[in-house]
C-alpha cells in the first residue's frame, strides 16, 4: 500500500529577535516527520543564519527569488513564488513581524516571502512577534482582523517579558507551543468545504443572541455562589458579530468589561434572571450563542438577611437551576444554537458528549484551566463533520474564527 506523503510546511522567518526560536522550532517539526522549507527575508537573516535552519531542515534556505527557482518541488516552472507555496500544506510565519503582517494584510509582494504568501493556495499561519506597542497599535490591530478575515490563523502573541526589556503582549510563542498548534492544526480534519470568504457585514440583518459571563446565585443579602468566569470570550464573540453585521443582544452576568459599543445589552446576575432575558428576546433571534458559564444549581432558600455565624456546620440546599441552551435548542422551532464547554479532563469525550445531550449542531470546547479569565485560548470545534481546531490566539481572533464557521454552517442550512 502507499505510504501517505509526510506533510510539508513552508516555514517563513522574518526580521525579530524571536527568530531564534524558530531553530528550535524547525527542529521540533522535522522530529515529526515535518518536512520544512525555511523562507527567510532580507531582516530575518541578520538574526539567525540561514546555515543553522538549512542544518536543521536539511534543505537550502530560500531568500531570495533566485534561490527558489532551481527548488526540485516548484513543479520545473522556474515560478518560485508560485512553486515553493504550491508545494506546502501550510505556510506558517514564525516569527511574524509587525511590519510583515502589514505586508500580508495589504497583499504586498516586494521580497520573496511576502510574494509566497500572496501566491499559496494553502492555509496561512501567522505568529506574530513584536513589541507591546506595536502589538497594541490600532494599524496592527486593524492588520490582524485582516488577516482573521482573511482566513489565517493567528497564533499568539502571548504576554510576558520582552527582549526590548517592557512587560506585555507581544512575545511570540514558545517553539513547543507553536509545534504542538501546527502538528494538531495539520492533522485535524479540513473542513467538508472551504470557509467561505467573508464578505464584510456577512451578518448583515441576522439576529444574535449572546449570553456571557458568570452568573451569581445569592446565599444571603451579601455572598453568593459563582464561577471565574471573566465575560471575556462571550464579549468578544458579540463583538466579532457586531464586525460582521449583525445586530446582537447581549445577555450579560456580572463583568468587568466595558460593553461592546452597537448591542443591545441586558444586565443580569442569577441563571433565573439569565433565563428570563434569554426567553424575553429569543423571539427575535436566529443565532442563540451561550457562552455565559451558568451556575448549575442555586440556593434553595436564599436569606434576606446576612446569615451569623453559629458553632456548627452550615448546611445549604441547592436546587438545579434550568439549561438555557438545552431549553433554546429543544424548541420546535429553534434558532441555530451555539454551546461552549470548559472542561477540565477528558476534553473531546466530554465535548462530544454534551453536543449529543444539548443536541446542538455546533460546540466549542477549551480546557477550563486555561481558559478561565485568560486574554488568549484555543478551541476545539465539534460539528457533524467531526472536529476542527482553532489554535491558540487571542479571544478576539478566536471569537471571529468561530464566527466565520458559525456563519459557513448556518448558511449551509439556510441558502440566502
Ligand atoms: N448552559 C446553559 N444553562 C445552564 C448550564 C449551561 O445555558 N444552566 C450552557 C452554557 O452557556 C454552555 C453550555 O451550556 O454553552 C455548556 O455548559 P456546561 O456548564 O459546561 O455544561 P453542563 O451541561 O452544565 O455540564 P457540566 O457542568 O456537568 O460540565
């Protein structure tokens, strides 16, 4: 029987100090029997020499369009641009600098690397690296929701020292890290068909109903039970609907975060009050996304009063508070439904679980421990064509990937 071919990356290495630890991380993929072609730019090589990544890919270094020309994978047509991408699985950036992803996101094609880009038929990695400010400049930002819309993948930054010696967001991520993303990324299933390139205010005249955040069951006039769920995700995923066009209503438990600027917001604090907003507006909804952690029980007979202290042990009642999503999603006519998990073990199992139990088409699944409060994240998407990994990014890019597959699905079942 034929072996499968090995898969094959095109790894693109510009201009920033991260750029050693794409050494590192050339040699973590090749051990897994990754072929990598290293792609460097003018500014890469005055940081890492391209003998030490052809030492650790076993293959020249491409920096120049002359040196693609002759490559044996660029198919004899003396195109390297067009050959070299045409050869790759993926073409992953590591690390991406702030002005390369401008480059990117602009469709610039002025050194060999960029022109690769612009020229692959393959999925577009991009691990960004740069300074805190450059991170958080709203050109990079504008760059990066670009390149989301766009269909790339955004891996990282994540927060941490950096070498210009400020604090923050903007370090690329760790070698291992990134290995693990692109080997998952590369080994889950493609979807059935390509996302679909999404138009701007894709969701034009759509309805969706978000809920986020915590929810807190009181026990008396001041404690209550709740969970550490920041709100971030859920905000985030109303925002990537309102950069698309929809019109949002946001269901909200208590949060820090300030609301996103267009959606309709009702506050509410117990899974009660949640489920009473919820029912209030489901009438006008098409897409219903609970991202909100509900408690799952509350207290059977809250007290007015602030309850004392007494010598013995204190015992409380809880009772089941309802599923919100369950209750959505079992309506006769129900909109189509979203549901997020946070497990802390036995993540795929448990996710498909849940899927099958809220019978819901579409579930985003993330490990508790990571994600709780966090800035950035990974998701495992579960749907009827199996699993699909949205690897780890910040929850804005996370919230509008999800969303590009939320609008393919829901299109899928309801042709415009
Ligand atoms: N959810 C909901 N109402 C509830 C509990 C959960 O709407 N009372 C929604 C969440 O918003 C999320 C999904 O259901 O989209 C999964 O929530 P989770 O609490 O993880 O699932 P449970 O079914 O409660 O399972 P368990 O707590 O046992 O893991």
């Amino acid at each position: 029987m034929e072996q499968p071919r090995s898969k094959r990356i095109l790894l693109g290495i510009t201009g920033g100090i991260a750029a050693y630890k794409t050494a590192e991380l050339a040699r973590l993929l090749a051990k897994q029997g990754i072929e990598v072609q290293a792609a460097m730019t003018g500014a890469a090589v005055q940081f890492i020499a391209p003998l030490t990544m052809q030492a650790l890919t076993g293959r020249p270094v491409l920096v120049n369009q002359r040196d693609a020309v002759d490559q044996p994978d660029t198919g004899g047509n003396g195109m390297a641009h067009i050959g070299a991408s045409r050869a790759a699985d993926a073409i992953v950036i590591a690390p991406a600098t702030a002005n390369f992803i401008a480059k990117l996101a602009h469709g610039l094609a002025d050194d060999l690397l960029s022109a690769l880009c612009l020229a692959r038929d393959c999925p577009l990695l991009v691990a960004p690296a740069m300074n805190r400010q450059m991170w958080e400049n709203p050109a990079t930002q504008r760059n990066i929701a670009q390149l989301n819309a766009d269909g790339a993948i955004v891996l990282g930054p994540c927060s941490g020292a950096q070498a210009c010696g400020e604090e923050g967001m903007g370090r690329m991520l760790e070698a291992e890290e990134l290995a693990r993303n692109i080997v998952k990324f590369l080994a889950s299933s493609p979807p059935a068909t390509p996302l679909p390139h999404p138009r701007e205010r894709e969701l034009e005249g759509v309805r969706i109903l978000v809920t986020a955040g915590p929810t807190y069951e009181a026990i008396d006039a001041v404690r209550g039970i709740t969970n550490r769920s920041s709100g971030k995700m859920g905000y985030a995923v109303a925002q990537a609907a309102l950069e698309l066009g929809a019109e949002v209503t946001l269901v909200s438990g208590q949060t820090a975060l300030s609301k996103p600027q267009g959606a309709r917001v009702a506050d509410v604090t117990s899974a009660a009050e949640m489920f009473g907003a919820v029912k209030q507006y489901l009438a006008d909804t098409d897409i219903f996304i609970g991202v909100a952690a509900v408690a799952d029980y509350r207290v059977a007979q809250p007290s007015e009063q602030k309850i004392k202290k007494g010598g013995g042990n204190l015992t409380l009642e809880l009772l089941p508070n309802p599923d919100i999503l369950a209750y959505v999603a079992g309506l006769p006519q129900p909109p189509f439904c979203v549901g997020f998990a946070a497990e802390s073990e036995n993540l795929r199992e448990q996710a498909a679980a849940k899927r099958k139990a809220k019978k819901i088409p579409l579930l985003a699944a993330n490990l508790a421990q990571q994600a709780i409060g966090a800035d950035e994240g990974e998701l495992i998407l579960f749907d009827d064509t199996g699993e699909h990994l949205l690897p780890r990014a910040d929850k804005h890019a996370l919230a509008r990937a999800l969303l590009r597959h939320i609008v393919k699905l829901y299109r899928q079942g309801k042709p415009r």
